[in-house]
C-alpha cells in the first residue's frame, strides 16, 4: 500500500484531500484573467486609451468592492446555504474575463472589475472554508498551504503562458479564449462541495473575539505590499529598467513575457513553498513563524529599494513572495479556525490592503518619485504589521 504521507527535510506532508485540489484548480483557472491583467496591463495600458491612474483604479476596484461583498457572502452561504454560490461565482468569474478581452473604454473595464470583486468573495469564502474544514486542526496550515500551493501551480503556468500569448497573439485573442477554458471551474466547484458539511456546521465560533483584531491588522500589511503595491506595479518597475524589451542569448524578450515570468515566479514560490512552510509552521508555532517571516520580507524589500536592478529582482522576489504568500497562508487558516464571520473579517482588511497598493504605488508613479519608493514604503509596512503582532500576540499563543 502506497503511504499517503511524504517527508521534506523531516517534515511530514500528508496528501491534500481532493476537495482541496479541485476547489483550488477552479480558483486558480478562474482568476487568470485577473492575474493576467496584472501581468499585461501595466505595459499594454497605452493601447488601450488608458492612463496610469486609470490603471491604478482598475487594478484596485475589485478589491474595494469586496470591503462590502465579503460580508455580504458569508450571509449568503449562513443565510441560504447551497454551493450554488461558488459555482455562480465561478460563471460570473469566467464572463468577465470574456469581457477584458472585448473591452473598448475605461467605463465597460470597470464594471467588469467590480463584478469580478464580487465573484471573489463568494469564492474566497467557500475555499478558505473548504480547506478549514477538511481535516483536523493540527494540520491546519498544512492543509491551508495546499490550498495557496495548488493554485499556485496552476497559475504560475497560466500567467507564463499567458503573458506569451498575448506577445504573440494579442490582447483581445488570449483573454477570450482563457474565458472559455476557465469554465472548466464550475464543475470542479460542485466536485470540492460534495460530502462537506462547513455550511451547516462553521468551526468554533462565529463572532469576533479577543486576538482577531490583531490577525485582521497584520492582514492589512500583507495585503497592501505583496498582493498591492508590488505586484501591480512589477510590469512597470521591468519597463523602466528594461525599456520594451531584454536581450537574452541573443534574443529579444518582451516586457509583457518578462513580467509574466516575474510574477511567475511569485506562484511557483506560493505553489513549492505555501505547503511546505505550513506544515513546518504548524510544528515550531505559528506566532515565532510570522515575526520571522515579517522581519525577512523586510530585509528583503529594504535592499530591492536600495539597489534596484533587474537581475537582483529575481533574486530577491522569490524571497518577498515566499514571506508574503506564507504569512497569508498562517493569518487565513487562524482566521478560519475562528469561524467564518472572522473568515470574511479577516478577507476584508486584506482587500483593503490589497486596494490600496495599486493606488499607493501608481500614485509614487504619477507623482514622479523614483520607484524604488515602492519597495521601501512596503518594507515600512510590514515593520508596522510585525510590531502590531508582537504586540498584540506576545502573550497569546495561537497554535
């Protein structure tokens, strides 16, 4: 009989239940669409009548809508459970995408990204849920490093390819096609649902207590740098350092491909590292886990502030990505051990982050500060989100 448990450097990785697998896959091919926008927007903008503040609200709507949606879909799945929900979010995901693809103005980009925060959060909810609620709570971070891991993997293709596609193809060609290959997501959404029972029995508890505001605080870091001002504004850190393009062996690779193999990287790291470093959490405790994590991401961003050049981004973005994808592996799966009204709390800072950055970091643009201050800002929040946990956490354990 094949052992359903591996080992990574004396860390013991059990196999992620299906469920996981498959509510992380649709995820994952759901929002393409959104990760490519990101990956091509921030180089392609002229093209498409846009300007960089135009930019910066289009990379942020979504999530500034989801300050609203997020509570609002944790009513609907207590109020009217049914995983009718997800697989609605999952349609609505995959005709958005369609839509980026057919857009002519500002106005029509715009609704389909509010759409798209709406869908999110309908999706968010039931995958953090999923994960929670499909093993024991020992395991918990392991799991929740699957569920990041999976769909990491997944998306470090798709935006690879992606950002390929639209070199070579265009615009219009990769966003409508990837639309109808993410329906694919409505299926596997039914399959993850099937046999779990988080709808009618939420673990805990249900409402606030002492310590989840410190977790939500520390979401806000994690969401205004990594997921904010770093990641929506990687295509135009490259373009400036590289102009259009970057000879390697002779040959010329676009920006476009070069910010897809940038942010690449950002899910490979999430797909190899989210599983493993949650299991390791779950071992020496999540609290010591977080303080290292934050105090690495800043070094890390401090010195990409200091010396930016092209060739020690991808160097030290792996680093960045790895401290940011981790802590919001640990903040969710704490924030899910709580109940899913801390779930959607805990969603919500994290958005409000998330909506921020693109604007924060667009605005040091339009402004005319150097782009450096991108990474340096992000250093100072993550030293306020790691004094903010030390001080909220240091007599409370949460593992």
């Amino acid at each position: 009989m094949r052992s359903n448990v591996s080992v990574w450097n004396g860390v013991h990785l059990k196999r992620p239940p299906l469920r996981i697998f498959y509510v992380s896959t649709a995820l994952s091919v759901t929002a393409l669409g959104d990760s490519l926008l990101y990956t091509i927007l921030p180089s392609y903008y002229p093209h498409l009548g846009l300007t960089p503040f135009h930019v910066g609200v289009l990379l942020s709507v979504n999530r500034w809508i989801r300050l609203g949606t997020n509570h609002m879909a944790e009513h609907c799945y207590q109020r009217y459970p049914s995983p009718l929900w997800l697989i609605l979010a999952f349609f609505v995901g995959s005709f958005v995408t369609a839509v980026y693809g057919i857009a002519q103005n500002f106005l029509i980009f715009l609704g389909a990204r509010i759409l798209w925060g709406v869908s999110f959060s309908f999706i968010r909810q039931a995958g953090i849920m999923t994960a929670v609620s499909s093993g024991p709570k020992v395991n918990i971070g392991e799991r929740m490093g699957y569920y990041y891991g999976i769909n990491g993997i997944w998306l470090t293709a798709g935006v690879l390819l992606g950002g390929l596609s639209h070199d070579i193809f265009g615009f219009s060609f990769t966003f409508v096609v990837l639309s109808i290959l993410s329906l694919v997501g409505m299926p596997l959404g039914i399959l993850s649902q099937k046999g779990l029972k988080w709808l009618e029995n939420p673990p805990v508890k249900n409402v606030l207590q002492k310590g989840d505001v410190g977790i939500i605080l520390c979401g806000f870091a994690v969401g205004i740098v990594g997921y904010g001002m770093i990641i929506s504004t990687m295509g135009l850190i490259l373009k400036e350092q590289l102009e259009e393009s970057y000879i390697i062996a002779g040959h010329s690779i676009g920006v476009a491909t070069l910010t897809g193999i940038m942010l690449g990287l950002h899910w490979f790291t999430e797909a190899i590292g989210s599983p493993i470093f949650g299991a390791i959490a779950d071992r020496i405790g999540k609290e010591q886990s977080i303080l290292f994590l934050f105090f690495i991401g800043t070094i890390a961003m401090i010195t990409a502030g200091i010396y930016l050049d092209p060739i020690l981004l991808f160097v030290i973005m792996p680093v960045i990505f790895i401290c940011n994808t981790t802590l919001s592996t640990l903040l969710s799966s704490q924030a899910g051990l709580l109940g899913t009204r801390s779930v959607a709390s805990f969603a919500t800072t994290l958005d409000l982050g998330m909506s921020f950055g693109p604007l924060l970091g667009w605005s040091i643009v339009q402004l005319g500060f150097p782009t450096n201050y991108i990474f340096i800002l992000s250093g100072t929040f993550y030293i306020i989100g790691a004094m903010i946990f030390f001080r909220k956490f240091r007599n409370l354990k949460i593992n």
